[in-house]
C-alpha cells in the first residue's frame, strides 16, 4: 500500500467550483445547490455513500432505520453529553464524546453481525439473486454454533432493557412493505429461528443493531458503513440531551462517594 503526503489527494465524492462564472458544489456528479429542497437527508445519505439516488422504496426503508435509531433513552452516550453540559463544554463536545462511546460491545454488534454474513453468503451471489430457504436455514444454523462453541453470543440479537426490541419489527415491516426485504433480512430472521431452536424454543429477537446490518446490506451499503447509520440518528439525540440538560442548568454531574465501593488491600 503506497504511502500518501499531504500535497495530493483523490475523492469521487464531492468537487468545489468557484470560477468566474459558476459556484456549485458537486456531489457524486449532481449540482448541490439543485438537490437541495428536492431530496431529503436520507437520499442525499444514500447518495453520498453509493454514488447514486436511491428508489423511492430505498429512501423509505433508510428512512425508516434513521428514525428507529435516534433515541433509547438516558442511555451510555446521552448520558455522557448529559454529563458534559453539566461540565459546561460545548454541543459539539458532548456529542463528539458520546459517539466515541460506541465500541465493540455497545452500538458496534451491527458491524460484527454484518460482517459475518457478509461472508457466509458470499458465495451465494445474494445482492442478484434469491437464496432458498433450506440454504440460509443451514448458514444460520452455523452461525449460531459457531458463537455458542465460542462461548459467544450471537452480535445483534437480545437487549438488555426490553423482552423484545421496539423498534426492530417496524424496520422490517417498512422493509418488507417497500419490496427491500432481501436475503440478509430472511437470513437474519433465520438466524432468530435458530437461536430459539438452541433455547428450546425462547425466542431472542434481533435488536435495532441486527436489524441495521439486514437492511442495509439489503439497500446495497457496505458492511463497513453499518455504524455509521447509528451514529448519524443517535448524534441528534446526544444534542437534544445535551440542550435538556443545559436548560435543567445541573453542574458536576458525579457519582457520589456513598455510591462507590473502595477495594482496599
């Protein structure tokens, strides 16, 4: 892999034009200035990470997974941009600390779940054609021995806060409605079947990080980009979190010293 200074860069994404007779900013070959008021923030999002504008049933679907994935409550990274107006940093502070709250463990299991199937039906050829049933019924039945012969859990699937997700089977539903519902989202549903067939029939349904991997594999995005789709929705709710609790006008929130146990040798 070559070595890159400074000086020189390459990009398909965007151009800037300011001569004498034109200012535009192109994005991935259309004018800004004439999309703007004519799309909405999830095509112009499907557009600047495919290189084109998506069907009117693909902006729906992406639509669909923003909104499911923009508020969960005083969870990890609002309560950092919670924590952080308190401290009286600033919005882009508070937001920018909650998103590097998402790791491995909290907001990145979408990423490890997509990746997986990314793999496991690769050699199915399964953005141009339809996988049968028996087939994705046997690549989720290894996915699920593979994590529980690791002594693992299947990334994606359970939360700790609900019996069930909320948001996951509204995803799916638009999914499915708007004809997008492809062999990611039925091998991701075949993975839930598998996992409630080890458990003797408790089901473990997928969670908003499962479902994101399914529907956007199926839209035809990376499995790379998945957490990205969650931090764009989630970094406005760190906002309205942060706002709330400026105007509350709290100060050092902390753990008080009761609260904590001290391990002494």
């Amino acid at each position: 892999m070559p070595t890159k200074d400074m000086s020189s860069w390459n990009t398909a994404i965007s151009e800037v034009i300011s001569t004498e007779v034109e200012e535009e900013i192109m994005v991935r070959g259309q004018p800004l200035s004439q999309l703007i008021g004519k799309v909405s923030f999830a095509e112009m999002m499907f557009l600047m990470l495919t290189g084109s504008l998506p069907s009117p049933a693909q902006a729906r679907v992406l639509d669909a997974l923003l909104v499911a994935s923009m508020e969960h409550g005083i969870a990890p990274p609002s309560m950092i941009s919670r924590c952080f107006a308190s401290y009286g940093t600033s919005i882009q502070a508070a937001v920018a600390g909650g998103v590097l709250a998402f790791g491995d463990r909290m907001g990145g299991l979408g990423e490890q779940l997509a990746q997986t199937m990314v793999a496991q039906l690769a050699a199915h050829d399964p953005g141009n054609s339809e996988i049968d049933t028996e087939t994705l019924d046997a690549i989720a039945a290894r996915i699920v021995d593979d994590a529980q012969n690791k002594g693992e859990r299947v990334p994606g699937y359970g939360i700790p806060l609900h019996g069930a997700d909320p948001r996951a089977p509204g995803v799916l539903a638009v999914a499915r409605a708007e004809g997008t519902h492809g062999n990611y989202c039925r091998l991701g549903l075949a993975i839930e079947a598998a996992l409630a067939a080890r458990r003797g029939g408790k089901k473990v349904p997928m969670n908003l990080d499962g479902v994101s991997a399914v529907v956007i594999l199926d839209l035809g995005f990376s499995w790379q980009s998945t957490r990205l789709f969650l931090l764009t929705a989630r970094s406005v709710s760190m906002g309205a979190h942060f706002l709330e609790e400026q105007e509350q006008d709290s100060t050092w929130r902390h753990i008080p010293a009761s609260q904590i146990s001290y391990d002494r040798e």
